[in-house]
C-alpha cells in the first residue's frame, strides 16, 4: 500500500465541506457538516428527519481464512468555541473559574480578531491484526468512548490586561464499530464493516439538531487494507463475481479502491461517491476544502479578498489561516500549472451507425433507435445493467427497472437514453426534463422487457 496516496484522499474526504468559499462565517458556512454525519441512535429514532445514526460498507476480498484485515473508522468530533468578552478587564486571572464575561460572535484584540466557531477535531478507532478466519468465527466488536471536554484560553490586549476568552468544549461521544465476513464462494469473502453512534440523550425529543451534531461523528469514513489478498471492484467487477457484488448493501457509504493503481490491498468507504483509485491532482498546492471545486478558481477566488475578509479567514481557525497564507504565497508558475490539464481521456466503444445530421440545425431527439437488433423507442421499459466504466451512483441502479424518456445523440454523435426509474418518487420531475431524476444509459447497458 502507498501510504502517502491513501492519506492525501482519505485527508481529502476528511475536511470535504469543512469551510468552504468565502471561508469566512456566513450564509454559505452556517451548515456545514453535510457528509458522512452519525448522529446518536436515540436522536435519529425520534426525529424522523434523515439524520443517520449507522453507516455500513460491505465489499469482496479474494483471499484465504489466513488473510489479515485492519479497519480504520475515522471522523471529525466538533468542538464549540465560545468567544467572550469580560466585563471588567483584569490585570490576574483567577485561580478557580473565569472573570464575569458576556458571549459575543467576534472579538478584536491586539489588532486579531477571533469569532465563534465549531472547530474539529481527527478521530481514528482501528481494529487490527484481524483474520477472515476470525471473522467468520464470529464479528469482532469494538466499543470506543471519546470524553467531553472544556478549555479555556484567557485574552490579554498589549497592556497585559485580560479582555477576553475563547472557551472550547466538546461533548462525550460513544459508538462502535464491528466487521463481519462470511465465505460467498470459495477463496471469495464478503466484508461487512459497521459504525454506529450510541451516545446517550437525556431527552432526544426536544434536544435541538445542532446540540445533536455536537454528540456526532462527522465525515464518517472506514479505510480496509488486507494482507495476503486482495479486493473486488464494486464498480467494474469480474462477470462472475458481479451476482456476489450486487449483492452487497452499503448504507451512507461507497468503497472504492484507493493508493496505486495496480494494488488491490486498501478500500476507503466513503460519504461521498468516488471512482476507483481517486487521486489528488498533483498541481493542487493544498487542501482547499472543496473537492468538487475547481482549485484555479478557488485560488484566483481567495486572491480577490479584502483586508478585512482576509482578517476574517485568518480568524475562522488555524487550518484556514494556512490556506490563506498557501495561496498568498504562490509563485507565478503555480499558479500557471494549475490551468488547462487534461488527463483521463479514453476513447468509447463504436455504437451502431446512425443517421448524420446537420450540424447547422438543432438536434432532435431521436425517434427510435436500433441496438443489437432490438427496437427501442421513448417509453419503453427497460432494465439497467451499468458497465465497467460506469461511476458509482449508476451502479447502485443495477438491477432497476426504468422507462426510456428520451433517445439523444451528442455532438460527438454518442447516443444516450434518459430513464427515469421506476421506485423514484420523483419521476414525473425527470419526464418533465428536469435534472437530478433522469439517468443517462448507453444503448448497451439496457435490456429491454416485455410490455
């Protein structure tokens, strides 16, 4: 395994959504941990909301009950930190306790502004030293308890008088972790790996969400490595293991294979849908908290920042006060570097020949189309078999029914069906042709069904 390509992913998926652009507190910034979150179990039960308190990730090892597997669960447990501004400025700070305060959003002192915040910290919870034949002697548990805490760091201005504090506190979190294997075939292992948040609630009815998140795992993500063995693709597996594969059940996660691409020994399942060996562009200078943002952009974004919205970012906490000063400090080539790479580019499979079309009229959707010697047309119904190639999203719709809304043909001439699923309850928005209900097939990965 290459440690350093698997941390530089695992680190990327750990602080996706952290702070995002203008990495400052507001609008934009108020609800910010949307990915991989567990809430306590109790809360989830009550409210109704989709708040999940489990998460579940199950893949393939090609292995022998002597292969070894080693679990990482990781996350980020919050920290609130409370901005204070004393009342009476003192001189000494007391023995026991803290001078008389009221909480403020932000504070300036000795030309620093600091502001209210939820900061993070990294959690790891590992089970090593596992083997599948262990596991399928019966699943290994592990129970694992993170303190509350409370720091207080007092603020003193150039006189040495003591105007402020910050106060940190985090609540206890308790959850568990357990993996599970059984023998699909021989030589073949299903890897079931779950994390749930147990952590108690005197009252989860009128507990409030942002109390809840203060008690929850966030960003929630399992990294699996065996030794003497090796994964199975989820997303482009061998034919005879596919049945094996679709069968897996992966709840608020998706593992794909990590590190070099020609190891099969390490899986990260992540909150957030990525392909197979996901890597970070090499002329990325940094982390910039937004994986799904363009780093040129986001860079030439921060550059165009005032004083005072720069102070601001500074003041948010120590990791975005280092991209700040990271992206000040670019060279010129770095800067160039970060423009206009392309890589990744394959060619596509030959379809069937269709009609040419002019390229001076607008193109129509396409009436019919003949695929393998079978007739499809708008409205027929058809089942989704994804290929290799396929992203992960697609893959979780094997096996599901759809109707063909449309036949297209794109100006590089490749011929796609938007289907609007069948269990999608948002269907009709997809005939309507509105985006995030319609799905895009090749004419290969369909099979058409009887009427």
């Amino acid at each position: 395994m290459n440690q350093s390509l698997v941390d530089k992913v695992v680190q990327a998926v750990l602080y996706e959504g952290y702070i995002l652009y203008p990495y400052r507190p507001s609008v934009k910034n108020h609800h910010r941990w949307t990915f991989g979150g567990l809430f306590p179990q109790a809360y989830s039960d009550v409210h109704k909301t989709g708040d999940a308190c489990a998460l579940q990730a199950e893949c393939l090892v090609i292995g022998s009950t002597s292969t070894l597997l080693k679990t990482n669960l990781r996350f980020l447990h919050l920290t609130d930190r409370k901005v204070g501004k004393i009342i009476e400025p003192t001189a000494t700070w007391p023995q026991i306790g803290e001078p008389i305060f009221r909480p403020v959003n932000s504070l300036e002192v000795n030309g620093r502004q600091f502001l209210a915040w939820q900061e993070a910290v990294e959690r790891d919870v590992a089970i090593s030293g596992v083997t599948l034949a262990d596991l399928l002697n019966a699943p290994v548990q592990q129970d694992f308890n993170f303190p509350a805490g409370r720091n207080v760091e007092p603020l003193a201005d150039a006189s040495g008088r003591f105007v402020g504090l910050l106060i940190r506190e985090q609540e206890a979190i308790a959850a568990s972790m357990e993996i599970a294997a059984t023998e699909v075939t021989p030589g073949v292992f299903k890897i079931t790996t779950r994390a749930m948040n147990r952590t108690p609630i005197d009252d989860p009815r009128i507990v409030p969400r942002d109390d809840a998140l203060m008690r929850s795992l966030v960003s929630t993500h399992a990294i699996l490595h065996v030794s003497h063995g090796e994964f199975v693709s989820l997303t482009d597996p061998p034919a005879a293991l596919k049945p094996a594969i679709d069968d897996c059940v992966n709840v608020g996660v998706w593992p794909v294979l990590v590190g070099e691409t020609s190891k099969k020994d390490t899986m990260l399942a992540s909150p957030i849908i990525l392909y197979d060996y996901p890597q970070i562009a090499p002329e990325s200078p940094g982390d910039m908290f937004d994986g799904t943002e363009i780093d040129e952009i986001l860079t030439l974004r921060v550059m165009t920042l005032t004083d005072d919205e720069k102070r601001s970012v500074t003041a948010v906490d120590q990791r975005a006060g280092d991209m700040l000063k990271r992206t000040e400090s670019l060279a010129r080539e770095q800067l160039m570097n970060l423009h206009g790479t392309m890589r990744g580019l394959r060619d596509l499979p030959p379809g069937d020949i269709f009609p040419a079309w002019d390229l001076l009229e607008n193109r129509p959707k396409l009436p019919s189309l003949s695929a393998a010697g079978v007739e499809l047309h708008p409205g027929d119904k058809v089942r989704l078999h994804p290929r290799g190639g396929a992203d992960a999203f697609d893959m979780m719709l094997a096996g599901k029914t759809a109707t063909i809304a449309t036949i297209e043909q794109d100006y590089e001439d490749r011929i796609h069906l938007a289907v609007t699923v069948e269990d999608d309850p948002g269907a009709d928005f997809g005939i309507s042709g509105k985006p995030g209900h319609r799905f895009f097939f090749r004419p290969d990965e369909v099979e058409k069904l009887s009427p």
